[in-house]
C-alpha cells in the first residue's frame, strides 16, 4: 500500500512538470518562427537593396546578358547592379564592383538574386521562395510568412509564383501617403524605363497595388533566425 502511495505521490509531481517542460518546449519552437526582424534591421535590408540599385559602374568591354536581351556599352557608366541569371549572383554592392572591375562577361543578380541579397540569405528563387511559404520551410534556418496586405511593413517583399518557378519577387519600401494604391518597391527586372532608356538593372520603382493583387503578388515576411 505504501509503494502504490508513493506512486501517487510521485505521479502528483511528475505529471505537472512534465506537462509544463511540453508546453516550454511548444513555446520554445512555435515562438521562434513568429519573431520578427527589428525596425533597425528592416533599415539595414533597404540600405543594402538601395547601394545595389545607386551603384555607378562602367564596364572595360561590352557585356551581354542573354536574358536580358540587352548589351551595356563599353566606356558608358550606368546606374544599378545589371540585370543577369548568371548562377553567381551579386550580394553587394561593394562586391559587385569588385568582381566587375575588369570582368569581360556580364555579373549581376536577378530579381530573387536581388531579394535573397537584401534579406541576407542564400541566393533563391521566387518558386524555393514560394515553397518556403506553402511548406512552412526554414530557409537558413529562418523562417519567411506570408501576411496579410493590411499588415506589410518596410523590407517585407511581394511574390508572384505560378508553382512552377515563373515569377517575380520585389521589395516593399513604403505607401505613398497620398495614393494608397501607389507602392514604392526596390525590384531587378529585364524591363525598366529610365531618362537613358530602357536599361535591365536593379533600380527603385512604383507599382500599384490594386495591380499585384489582381495578378496575384502575395506579400512575404522574412523572420528572425
């Protein structure tokens, strides 16, 4: 009778502890995936989108991307990381300028290059972008989510992804104040109008939200590791 006693006893206490480690330990994982990046790293990600798309460069030889369907001249300077789906990918600014110094092919980053640089973590594409959403994947061992339209903040970015790997991904900087429809984004795209014409490099834009929407742009977070 004492040992069953004893096992009462002991199960009063095991039990209560045991419930309150499972519950530490759901706190613990589910917690990790919903911290979000602070105000002043969301600050360093569009600083870093914004040097890729303000860098002058001019290339010693006339380079070509294929893709772009587009050849910068040899001796002209231009403005913004160029646009390439070459696998090496450009990460910085700084590094860009390094490696195109003497370079006698085309360097650059595409739009998910571009993303993937500003966030900080290894080169995706819009469709691994995708999937980390869908599956709830952990890309570098962070998480990225998607929110609600209501709810995008500075340095979230917006994804289009048909499943398939065709898409497109941009950065959200901000709402213009007086046009909630106008959204100014940071994007690397083949198609961009300048006062010099129509240049394929990273660069600062306005799209409309009513636009994306219908296209079908979700907005993505990424979240703290």
């Amino acid at each position: 009778m004492r040992t069953k006693g004893y096992r009462n006893i002991i199960n009063i206490f095991l039990i209560p502890i045991g419930l309150l480690i499972t519950f530490c330990v759901f706190i613990l994982f589910s917690g990790s995936s919903n911290k979000e990046i602070s105000d002043s790293t969301r600050k360093e990600i569009l600083k870093k989108a914004e040097e890729m798309a303000n860098v002058k460069w001019t290339p010693k030889y006339d380079l070509n991307d294929k893709s772009a369907k587009f050849t910068f001249s040899k001796g002209k300077t231009y403005m913004g990381i160029p646009y390439s789906m070459d696998g090496y990918q450009a990460t910085s600014a700084k590094e860009f300028l390094k490696k195109i110094k003497d370079s006698s092919e085309l360097y650059g980053n595409d739009c998910s290059g571009y993303v993937s640089a500003a966030w900080g973590i290894s080169r995706q594409t819009t469709l691994t972008l995708y999937n980390a959403v869908e599956n709830k994947e952990k890309i570098d061992g962070r998480y990225i989510k998607k929110v609600s339209w209501d709810d995008i903040k500075p340095a979230d970015a917006l994804l289009l992804d048909d499943g398939k790997g065709k898409g497109h991904v941009m950065l959200y900087v901000e709402t213009n104040k007086e046009n909630k429809d106008e959204l100014i984004i940071y994007e690397q795209n083949v198609v961009i109008n300048t006062p010099n014409g129509s240049v394929p490099v990273a660069r600062k834009d306005v799209r409309s939200k009513k636009t994306l929407i219908k296209d079908g742009y979700i907005p993505i977070r990424l979240m703290k590791k």
